[in-house]
C-alpha cells in the first residue's frame, strides 16, 4: 500500500474526527469516553502553537487512514523541548505500518521544531501501542498505578520517552 504522510488541513477535519471518535470508541488508546464533536477536534488541533504540527496519512486515492499530533507537554517554558504527541489508525487499517509511519515523520517533524525529546502516555492494557513505541525506539519511564477511569474502572497509564 501507497502511503502519503503530509500536513493536516481542516479539510480533515471531519475524517480525523471519525478516526478519533474510533479511537475513543475501542478503549484502547485514551481514557476519553464520550465521542468528540468536530468543532471540539477542531479547537483541539486549529487552537495549538505552530510548533505542535498534526499530521496524516493517506492512500493514494484519498482515503485517510491515520493521524498524529504534537501536544504540549507542559506549559511552563522549562519544558519548551519537550512534546507529547497522539496517534490515531482507521480501526480497520491497524497493524498495517501506518502508526510506525507516523512517529517516523513526527520524529522527524519534531527535530525540525527543536524539541529534542518525545513522551507519551498510554493506558497501561494498550499493548499495540506499547509495541509500536519500542519498535520506535521509545523506553519505558514507568506506571502511574489507579491514575484515571473509564467506564468506571481505574486504570493504570504507563509513559515513556523518547530522546530526539
């Protein structure tokens, strides 16, 4: 498969929205619970700095099958080089080598914005993620045990970290 990785535009957005909305749906990669309104993803993605790109991948006739985004650590500016970032796969085209794309280009895209480390945070039962992470090249910081809930239940959040 073709796959083009270039620059979100908010002629996305609705897609990406629906590719997030999956993403919430499935449990797996974020404790968020209620599906995201495109003007809440649009806020989300169009209300962040120059620094924080969001980009996505697509087939060549269009389809779009994946995003990924740069997010804000910390606010405070000790923390300036540091970027957590979000990736989202089109549920029926996981485990395909889209994901492994899109942290390649935020890598690459996040040494261009002089960040010169990546972290995430993953429910600690998303062991795709967690694979796709040490493929990467991302090491294991540790767990924060109980530190949110869904669907009533605690669940544990593992981080890790990447130097740039």
């Amino acid at each position: 498969m073709e796959l083009l990785i270039e620059e979100f535009t908010p002629e996305h957005l609705k897609r990406v929205t629906a590719i997030y909305n999956e993403g919430i749906e499935d449990r797996q990669a974020t404790l968020e619970q209620a599906p995201k309104t495109v003007e809440e993803v649009e806020k989300w993605i169009l209300g962040k700095s120059p620094r924080h790109k969001t980009i996505i991948a697509k087939k060549e006739d269009g389809l779009l099958l994946g995003f990924a985004t740069l997010n804000v650590f910390n606010p405070r500016s000790c923390y300036d080089g540091v970027a957590d970032f979000s990736i989202y796969i089109k549920r029926s085209y996981r485990g395909q080598g889209i994901g492994r794309a899109l942290v390649r280009e935020l890598e690459k895209i996040a040494k261009e914005q002089n960040f010169y480390k990546l972290v995430l945070s993953t429910p600690d039962h998303n062991e795709t993620g967690k694979r796709l992470y040490q493929k990467a090249g991302f090491t294991l910081v540790g767990t924060y045990k109980n530190q949110g809930r869904i669907d009533g239940k605690w669940v544990d959040i593992t981080l890790m970290e990447k130097m740039l």
